[in-house]
C-alpha cells in the first residue's frame, strides 16, 4: 500500500506542470482559467514540493516580515509570495 501511494505521488510530482496548465492556468494568456479565486495547490505554481533548507529560510524570514509589518495578514502568508511577485514584476 505504501508502495502504490509512493509511487502516485512521485508521478503527480513529475507531471505538476501539466497539472497546472489547462486545469487552472492558460499558459498562452498566463491568465487564470476559470474562477480567479478558486484554490490551486502551491506546488503546481512552483512545479516542487520541496526546496532546500537556506531557500526556505530566506522565505521564511520574508514571509514572517510581511507579517509583522502588516503587509500580508497572518492566515494568509501565501500571499507574500503574490506581493513579491508583483513587485518583482513591476520592477
């Protein structure tokens, strides 16, 4: 059991972008497809479940700043990552 449940998970994580393109994001537009405000999984934007240890630290501190300082609300800390790429695009 374990076996088969490792093994579906390693093909999801290998296809994560397929996953993403089509269901909820059309890669031609880069516009979402669909209701904008629908719940996508994180990993299909980043196509990873993972990251190494300094990355996420350096991610966790910005995040926990944007936090403290009120630019992103605390139940809501994935919208760091949408504040810090907006400002990298518009840059």
């Amino acid at each position: 059991m374990a076996t088969a449940l490792g093994l579906i998970l390693a093909v999801f994580e290998r296809h994560l972008g397929e996953l993403r393109d089509g269901v909820w994001f059309d890669p031609e537009t880069q516009e979402p497809v669909g209701h904008a405000h629908r719940l996508v999984p994180i990993e299909t934007v980043l196509e990873t479940r993972s990251m190494p240890a300094d990355a996420a630290a350096v991610l966790t501190r910005a995040v926990n700043k944007l936090v403290q300082t009120g630019e992103v609300p605390a139940d809501q800390r994935w919208r760091a990552l949408e504040l810090l790429a907006a400002d990298y695009l518009a840059g």
